[in-house]
C-alpha cells in the first residue's frame, strides 16, 4: 500500500477525545462541585415542570453533546488515513476546545453563584454584565458552540458536523426563547439596556431592539 494509503492510530483523533472529556470534567463535573462547596447547591434547574421550548433545547443539546463525543470516540479508536493525522486544520480544531473549555470555566466562574444549568421561574439571580459578560451575553454557550464547531474540525467527520449544527440549535432555542424573556421578565429594562449594547453570542452582533 502507498503512503498515501496508509492507515495508523490517530493522534488527533485521541487528542480531540482527551480535550472534549477534559471540557465535561472542568465545566460540569468540577464546576458542580465548587457551586455545591460555595452555596450547597450544584446549580442544576432541571425538573418536570421546564417548559416544551426547554425541553426541546435540552434533548437537542444533550444529542449534540453525545453525538460530538460519539464522533471523537470513533476518531480515537478508529485508524485514519496517514495524510489526515498531521493536519494542521485538525490540530487547529483541538486547540479550539482547549480555549473553548477556558472561554466556559472562566464565564461559568463570571457568573459566580448565580450560575445556573437551567432555569426557574421562581428564582430571582443577579443580573451579571462584567468579565466575560461585558463582551457577549451568553458567553458559557459561546464557549460550548466552539468546543462543538472544534470537535467538528478535529474529527472531520459527518457525526461530527451534525452533532455541532445540533448542539448550536439547541442553544438557540434555549437562549432565544427560553432565558432572555425571563431575563427580560426578572430584570426589565435593566437587562434589556444590557442587551442593547452586548452581543448574543459574539461581540456586537445579536442586540435586542431598544424599546
């Protein structure tokens, strides 16, 4: 068989699953666990009583999670075509997990107790504008679009793509019909004056109309 032929361990195929499960432990398990050491509570604000929107982001995010690891779970125990194991686009695509799961820990902790996976209606948290927050309004859910879109790269797969586009929908849902009209309902023009002038997902782009 030629080079070109050739088939091997694949590196970046085990990088890439060793970052997205570094990603999970960092900004979910070990994150749970400061909340719970902080407040005695992990945050998490999930219950049969979320509405059908929530519900439907919650099942599209959790498959684009699972799907995304799936795909990284293949690459890693699966050979790869010599050529494809020293891409530099690939390796591009395991860096932007690595940054992806500190652009999360670091907003996650930005948001300190009033972090939350999840929400309800009968709670009242801070309204967070600094750190992180002072750039984009969701930046936990940017992190996890390119923790999602670096998987897609590094693993180069179909999975891979179908479970970022599904993630990413997900979050949409979730963000967009979800969390900002509770926030609008929790905090008012506050939060509607913060979001005029801070982006969605990513700097300037996303504001809600000024009323």
């Amino acid at each position: 068989m030629n080079k070109r032929g050739q088939r091997g361990v694949d590196p970046i195929g085990s990088a890439t699953f060793i970052a997205l499960v570094g990603y999970g432990l960092l900004t979910f398990v070990w994150r749970s666990v400061v909340q719970w050491r902080r407040t005695r509570d992990t945050g998490f604000r999930l219950s049969k009583d979320i509405s059908p929107n929530a519900r439907v982001s919650s099942a599209l995010m959790t498959a684009g999670s699972l799907a995304g690891l799936a795909a990284a779970t293949r690459a890693a125990t699966g050979p790869r075509r010599t050529s494809d194991q020293t891409s530099p686009a690939r390796s591009l695509g395991v860096g932007l997990i690595f940054a992806a799961s500190m652009i999360t820990y670091r907003s996650q902790l930005d948001l300190g107790t009033s972090w939350r996976i999840g929400v309800d209606e009968r709670e009242r948290t801070d309204l967070i504008t600094i750190g992180t927050f002072s750039l984009v309004r969701n930046p936990i859910f940017s992190g996890m679009a390119a923790a999602a879109i670096g998987t897609a790269i590094a693993v180069a797969s179909p999975l891979s793509w179908v479970a970022a586009v599904t993630l990413i929908a997900g979050m949409e849902i979730q963000v967009r019909t979800v969390e900002e009209p509770y926030l609008l309902r929790t905090h008012g023009q506050a939060y509607r004056a913060y979001a005029t002038r801070t982006g969605r997902f990513v700097p300037a782009v996303g504001h809600l109309p000024a009323m």
